[in-house]
C-alpha cells in the first residue's frame, strides 16, 4: 500500500460499540486481578531468588574476582563475585504474565470509552467512519 493515502472504512456501529464494552470490561477485570497476580509474581520471584542464591553458593568454586567489604559500624560481611557461563546454567527469572497499570491510566482509559460508548449510542449513523474508529482504536 501506498504511503500517504487514507484508508476509507466503514464499520457498523454496534459492532464498535461491542468491542468497546469487551474492552471496557476487559480493562475492569485485569485492573482488578492485578494486585492477586502481583503477588503470585512476587512469590515466583523470591523463589527465583533462592534457587539463584543456591546455585551460587553450589557453584562458588567456580567463582572469579572475588570481593568483600566487612562494615564494622553493624558487623555485616558482604561477599560479592561473579560466576561465568552461559545463561542457560543460571535458573530461569520469572516473566510477569500480566501488566501493571496506575490508577490515574486506568480512569484515564476508563472514562475515554465510557464517553465514546455513550456518544455511539447516541448516534442515528449505523456506520462508523474511519476517523472515529481511529480515536478508539486503540482501546479494541
């Protein structure tokens, strides 16, 4: 396709209309479960720490450029050094499988497809033209 030149679609309203209340809803669901699958994660993720701490510590007699540093102040030791090899030595990191998202985004997105729900059902049109599906689109 060239550049430059407009795509002219028209898409049935209620079809729009549908796939803005999914999202909507969509949206609610995951602002809602997030916190339960932050802390799934966090979980995860202090395991994580472990088993990378155990294979540190079962590994150190591969250890290179060893450093430590003694606080007196508070009687703390710290041993830092680095174990060479590939990544697929070390355990695997948790991904998150979900997204975080702040509660000032989350009204934010909320109340631009609540009012461009309202404003479609208020139209007569049964089409919706291209530069209206555009200011939504990102929301389907």
């Amino acid at each position: 396709m060239a550049r430059g030149k407009a795509i002219s679609v028209k898409i049935p309203t209620q079809r729009v209309i549908a796939g803005l209340e999914s999202s909507l809803a969509k949206l609610e669901s995951d602002y809602t479960s997030q916190e339960q699958k932050e802390a799934e994660y966090q979980l995860l993720y202090k395991a994580w720490q472990k088993e990378l701490a155990d294979f540190a510590i079962a590994n150190f007699s591969k250890a290179e450029n060893i450093r430590t540093n003694f606080r007196s102040w508070n009687k703390t030791l710290n041993i830092d050094f680095d174990i060479i090899g590939s990544e697929s030595n070390f355990p695997a990191e948790p991904e998150k499988q979900h997204e975080t998202i702040h509660q000032h985004s989350y009204r934010e997105m909320k109340e631009e497809m609540q009012n461009a729900i309202r404003i479609l059902k208020m139209t007569d049109e049964e089409v919706v033209n291209t530069s209206t599906y555009n200011a939504v689109a990102r929301y389907l």
